[in-house]
C-alpha cells in the first residue's frame, strides 16, 4: 500500500530538485521533514509541502500509521520549458530557459 502526492508546473529546474530528493530518500517521514527544514535550498521549501501532502494522503485516505511512514520514491522530472529571450550586443538576442519540474514523493509503511 503506497500513498503519492505530486505538484506539476513547479517553477524550479529539476536538477535542482533532484539535489534535495537524493538526501531524503528511504528516510522516515519525521527524520526527512527534519532534514528539509535545515536544508539551505530553494526546492526544500516545496518538497516539505509536497511531504506533508503525502503523509496526509496516507493517513486519511488509506488509513496508514503516520509513526511508520517511510520515503519509497521521490523523483523530480522536467515539466515544460518556459523560452525568453535577452537582448544582446548588435542587435541579437540570447534565449533562456526557464525550466519547470513535475515532483513526486511516494511514501510507504513499514512492517
């Protein structure tokens, strides 16, 4: 039994995201909420919502103990590109990618 919670369209690159997902990864719920809240990155903020979602998708909707939840997956994968443009010297422009992240956290119980 698994419980998920996802945002799509979060307006941070995944390569970024995906720093803050390796260090929470088969952690428990309460030690990985621990670790977001002292983690210095702009996806952490995000990615403790997204747990607390998770954890009450779990606790709510499939009746799991929230003292046994435990991070089975969390991946962060890339959403679509939002293009601007800068001007440039000599009448150029340079493009830039904005990148977007579709974020998924799974969490389990423990036996």
């Amino acid at each position: 039994m698994e419980a998920r919670a996802q945002v799509k369209y979060a307006r941070i690159s995944p390569r970024k995201v995906k720093i803050v997902c390796d260090l929470i990864r088969g952690k428990d719920a309460g030690a990985a909420a621990a670790i977001l809240m002292q983690t210095p990155k702009a996806a952490s903020e995000i990615m403790i919502k997204l747990l607390k979602s998770a954890v009450s998708n779990a606790e709510v909707n499939h009746e799991m103990d929230p003292e046994k939840l435990y991070v089975a997956e969390t991946y962060a994968t890339g959403g679509p590109i939002i293009k601007r443009y800068m001007p440039r010297a000599h009448g150029r422009a340079y493009r830039i990618n904005k990148r977007t992240s579709h974020i998924t956290i799974v969490v389990k119980e423990r036996d």
